[in-house]
C-alpha cells in the first residue's frame, strides 16, 4: 500500500474529492497539465477503488461517461486535454445535455503566467465553448479552490434537472502542494439535497380525482421516470387504475412490454389516435420533446386537461 504524503499536490487533491463522490471510472485521454493526477491513481487511487478507461478520441470518452450515467443513475466522469482534447469531448457532452444526462467534464487549463501567449494548445476560452451545453461552469487556478469547486458542479450536475457541468482547472492548482491535513473534503451526503422534492397531498388527491373521473385517460412515461428508478412504482400504479400509458423514446422500458397498460411510444402508431382522444393526461418526466410532437396541435389538444409531473416543468 502506497504511504500517504504529508504534503499533497491538486492530483491528489482531486481524486481524493472524486472517491468522496463515489466516482469508480474516469473516462478520458490523458494530457501533461494534469498528469498529477494520473500519478495520484497510480500511486494510491486504485487501491482506493478508482481507475481510468483510456480511448483513442476524446468523443468515445464523452459517450462512455454518458452510457455510465444512464446505467447507473450517477454522474459519469469524462476529460481531455487543453485545447483539441476539451473540443473532442463537445458532441458527446451536447448529447448528454439534449437528454438530461450528468457528467462531469474535466479540462485542464494552462499556467496563467502563459495565457495570451498562445503556448502550446492554450488560449482557447473554454469556458465560452462549453457554456451552451453545461449547467454550470467552475473554473479553479489554486489548489485550495479543488474541493469547493468539487462539491459546486457535483452538487449542480445531480440537482434539478440533471445536465453536464464543466470544472476546468489551470495546470498552477495541479501543480501546487498543500498540507494534507488543511482541506476539508465532504462526502457527498453531507452537501447534497437528501431527499427529492415532492408534491403535497392535495395535489395528489385533486390528481387522482381528475384521472378516476375522467372518460379517456391517458398516462405519459418519460425518461424522468427512469432517472428516479420509480419503474415498479410506475407499472404498480397504472395497473391499479387501469391507465393506458405511452412512452417517450427516452422512456422506454419505464413499464414492462407485456403489461397490459402499455400502448406504445409517442406519437406515431397508435398515439396518433388515443393522443386526441384523451381528456384527461398525466405526464410524468416528459419534457415533450419532438418524439412527443412538443405537445403542441394537432396532436394535443387546447381542450385537454394536462396534469405534469416534472422536476424542471
């Protein structure tokens, strides 16, 4: 087992902050302004539980990071390098963005004494770059700044609606020492909202009352449903009340296909003709996307009553 360093360096500083998250997977190509932290996985990080997945192009890494995300309802890891490395990575985090997927996207930046001086791939504004596609953006140029900045974009990507986040630090904070013993670095539970918002029983009775007297219900299952693993509570539900339920393409699967409730998956098909049909609708984590026609006209209709469930309505 490696010996704990007395002084440590911001590689260290940011794995031991990615273990407190619970990251298991870094999902990237490597690159000298943060090979700190390569050497800080090396030295100590896999005994603790932590390892990297290289690619040969940056955008694999941002798919990767994504496919972790969907599968394990956890905030997938993914980085490049400075400049070319942090543009490879963009396509994959836009898809994660269009489909409320988080990720953490790791950029260096390089030494502050060099910007404007065009060094190496430098100079770029990243920042800029990222911001249509990132829910927040954190920039770190001191050591002491990691774990802070740590908890801010973990903290954004998993609140609300889920989404990229982008923590770019200079190669100075990589490269800087500190004590062991001076940063405090928080578990997750002790930061992070430890419970989902809900709705109040009023609502919940008003909603039941609408769809138990309502001729032609219709129940909509979107991808937030998956995003809260509420499948059991889902099909449990809509058997209980008897409710036909459509999918959205990104909730597939949210209820089993040999339950007798399911009809199918958006507009096309049957939706076509239980869509305006329906009189009362139930949403549940659906941002009504193209799949679902925007849940404008013809489709849907004005005279409809439209009940949604939505953490982002």
């Amino acid at each position: 087992m490696a010996e704990e360093k007395k002084m440590i360096n911001g590689g260290d500083v940011l794995i031991k902050c990615l273990l407190q998250e619970n990251v298991k997977y870094l999902f990237g190509i490597p690159g000298g302004q943060f090979l700190n932290m390569y050497d800080a996985i090396y030295r100590w990080g896999k005994e603790k539980g932590i390892e990297t997945v290289l690619f040969r192009h940056e955008v694999a890494a941002a798919h990767a990071a994504d496919a972790w995300a969907r599968l394990t309802n956890t905030p997938g890891i993914c980085f490049g390098t400075v400049g070319p490395g942090a543009m490879n990575l963009i396509s994959g985090v836009g898809t994660a963005w269009a489909d409320n997927i988080p990720l953490i996207v790791i950029i260096p930046q390089v030494n502050s004494e060099f910007q404007d001086s065009f060094t190496l791939q430098g100079n770029l504004d990243q920042v800029t770059m990222y911001t249509p596609i990132t829910k927040t953006q954190k920039t770190v140029r001191r050591i002491e700044e990691i774990p802070n900045a740590v908890h801010k974009v973990f903290r954004e990507a998993t609140s609300g609606r889920p989404r990229p986040v982008l923590l770019e630090i200079y190669e100075n904070a990589f490269l800087e020492e500190i004590s062991n013993t001076r940063l405090p670095i928080l578990t997750a539970e002790s930061y992070r909202a430890i419970e989902r918002p809900a709705i109040g029983d009023d609502l919940i009775e008003k909603t039941l009352d609408l769809l138990l007297k309502a001729e032609r219900p219709l129940l909509i299952s979107g991808g937030g449903v998956s995003r809260a693993e509420a499948w059991d509570e889902l099909k449990e539900f809509a058997e209980y009340l008897q409710l036909p339920v459509l999918t959205s393409s990104s909730g597939i699967g949210t209820i089993p296909a040999r339950s007798k409730c399911l009809l199918g998956t958006g507009v096309a098909g049957i939706g076509l003709r239980v869509i305006p049909e329906a009189d009362v609708i139930l949403a549940l984590g659906c941002k009504f996307s193209w799949t679902m026609a925007h849940g404008d006209e013809p489709f849907w209709k004005n005279s409809q009553t439209l009940i949604q469930v939505d953490i982002d309505p």
